[in-house]
C-alpha cells in the first residue's frame, strides 16, 4: 500500500474511533492493557525491561488514532502497571533503585517522543481526511453537472428527431398536394395537345414520350414523397404502411422480403410507429446496399411486456472491425445511430447480432401494448 493509501486508512480509522471522547480514552487503555498482557503470557520467554518495547506499540496505537489527551493516559497507566506488576517489589508502587527510575524516566521520554510523532503524523492524515472530503464533494458537484449535460443533450437529440420526422411529412405533403398536381395537370394538357396533333404522326410520336416522361417523373415524386413518410402510416397505420413498403422495396431491389405481422396487431402511438417504420426502412436499405443477401425477413410481435422488430438476412455480415466500432459507441454510421437514437429516446434498445451467415436486428420497445390500447380507444 501507497504511504497516501496508508494515511488515508489511518484517517479513516481515527474518525471512526474520534466520534466520542470516552471511546478514544477507552481505545488508549484497552491497547495499553493489551500490550501488558500479551508480555505478562510472554514472560517466561522475555526480560522485565522488555515490557516497554511491548508497550511502544500500544503507545504509537493510542498517538495515531486516539490523540494526545488518551495517550497521555495510556503512558501514566502503563508506567503504573509496569511498576505494579513487573518492577520489584511486585504489587507495590514503591520504587527500590536509581536503576528502575532511569528505566521509567526512559520510557516517559520516548513515549513523549512517540506521542509527538504521532500527533504530527495524525494531524498530517486529519488534513488529508479533509482533503479527500473536499475532493470528493467537488467530484460529485461534476457528476451531477456532467448527468445535466448529458440529459440537456439527449433532450435536444430528441427535438431533432422529431423535427426531422415533422420536416419529413411536411415535404412529402408538399410534393404530393402541389408538384404532383402541376404534373397531372401538365400530362392532362400534353394529352390533348397530342389528340389535336395526332396527324402529325412524328409530332404526335414525341408527345407521347413526353407524356410517358411525365407520367413517370409523376410516378417518381409520388414513391419519394411516400417513402419521405407514408400516409398509410397515419391513416391506417403500422401494418399497411409496412405492407406497402416491403412490397415496393421488393420489386425495386429483387430482393425477396418476407413480413411476418399479426392481422390483429392494431394502431400504437404516432411516435412508435414511425421508429419502427423508420427501423425496417434503415435495415432493409443496408441489406440491400451492404449484405448481398437475396432475401430478408421481418418479424414484429408484441406482447404484454412490449414490442419487438426482428430483421434477419442471409448475406454476407458485418466486418468484425465495423463491429467494434457499434459495440465501443466509435463511429457506426448515421442509419445505426439514429435507429438507437430513436428507440433510446422510447425506453428501446437496439441488438444487432451478425457473422458470415448472416446479420439479425433487433430492436425492442418496452409497453407498446398499454399504449397501443389507450390509442386504439381514442381512434375508435
């Protein structure tokens, strides 16, 4: 042990020992009392004078961790029950030689100096006791300062997530309601312009790819606008706007999705079920940019205990090192920590389980069932 360690355990004992007058007096003697018997059993091995090499220790004891008052106490009563029960005469306090008064008056002098020692030293170790007080206080303070930032913080991701999701909808309502209406308008017009002109057939040849370009530029804004955020996931909500999805994503990926949901699962609160369509949307996209696998399987059920996403594909995995970097929090990349992101600000956690055969996403929702009853009451 570290002579800070030493000090501070010193401390440590002599506050609890300190917390009553009676108690250090009591603490001094007993250690005295101690001493004297452990030499009175050793006595038939040990001299008369080494009583007080005996006693040193009960000394230093009582200047360590009892202060001056209790050691000055153990030092007369020590002096008197050498005297009483080791000196010659035995059992009386009378003193016969100049010899015995050297010995007493040695032993006095080098207790004193002990005693000095020891209240230096115990002063030394109150300081640090203090010290350390201080220093934990302060540590403490910027703990709590530290679990303010970091709520402060999570508060903001939060509102950005939100404010995201409300942007998401906001614009996919634009393109839907105004360009998509333009478009149509603007096909309907090329239509009868190509009618009127329909004798011209190498006019009429161009109009009509020019009206399929529209029709497909009106197509396309219609599927981004959709895939931005669904309607389906506020009119109808989660399972048809998953349906949707799963069924759209396949015929553009070629990659077979099967989508395993209760025909009785039921409406859940607007924010659950955007993080859950938004999960499925995330890992279906990273199947098909990274995994190379040809199929993908999505499983949600729920329970009394709440809800759980299951995405599972048969592709290649996720690198070991890429791993790491999810596991240590280093740099997972945008579509993983959002998806945490979002579960975490619902109670949620996200498990992600992968190797050569495959990769397994989990994620999980805590009282998705309570709350989906309290809102399928209010839509009903």
């Amino acid at each position: 042990m570290s002579l800070l360690g030493t000090m501070q355990a010193n401390a440590s004992h002599f506050a609890q020992i300190s917390k009553t007058a009676w108690l250090r007096y009591a603490a001094a003697l007993f250690a005295a009392l101690i001493a004297l018997l452990l030499h009175r059993a050793l006595s038939p091995f040990m001299s008369t004078n080494m009583v007080y090499l005996t006693l040193f220790a009960a000394i230093a004891f009582s200047a360590l961790y009892c202060g001056v008052g209790p050691s000055l106490a153990s030092v007369v009563f020590a002096t008197l029950a050498v005297k009483y029960w080791f000196l010659p005469p035995v059992h009386s306090l009378r003193v016969l030689d100049a010899s015995q008064w050297s010995s007493i008056a040695a032993f006095l002098v080098a207790s004193g100096i002990v005693i000095t020692i020891g209240e230096a030293r115990r002063r030394e170790n109150e300081k640090l006791r203090r010290a350390q007080g201080a220093l934990e206080e302060r540590i403490q303070e910027r703990t709590l300062e530290l679990d303010k930032a970091n709520q402060d913080l999570r508060q903001l991701t939060a509102r950005l997530l939100q404010l995201q999701d409300d942007e998401r909808r906001r614009f996919a309502r634009e393109l839907h309601d105004s360009v998509g209406q333009m478009l149509a308008a603007l096909a309907m017009n090329l239509a009868a312009a190509r009618d009127d002109i329909a004798r011209l057939v190498k006019t009429a040849g161009t109009l009509t790819d020019s009206e399929t370009l529209v029709q497909e530029m009106s197509k396309e804004v219609r599927t981004i606008s959709y895939l931005l955020h669904p309607p389906l996931l506020d009119e109808s909500g989660l399972p048809p706007a998953l349906r949707w999805y799963v069924q759209g994503f396949a015929e553009r990926s070629k990659i077979e999705v099967e989508l395993q949901i209760p025909e009785d699962f039921g409406r859940l609160p607007r924010e659950v079920e955007t993080a859950v369509f938004r999960v499925v949307q995330e890992c279906l996209t990273n199947i098909h940019r990274h995994s190379g696998s040809p199929v993908a399987k999505i499983r949600i059920t729920r329970s009394h205990g709440g809800l759980r996403v299951e995405i599972e594909d048969k592709g290649k995995g996720i690198p070991r090192e890429k791993q790491s970097e999810m596991i240590t929090a280093g740099t997972p990349g945008v579509g993983i920590g959002g998806m945490r992101e979002r579960l975490r600000q619902l109670g949620g956690k996200l498990e992600i389980d992968s190797d050569r055969n495959g990769t397994v996403i989990m994620a999980w929702l805590p009282g998705a069932s309570a709350s989906a009853t309290a809102t399928a009451s209010k839509v009903a």
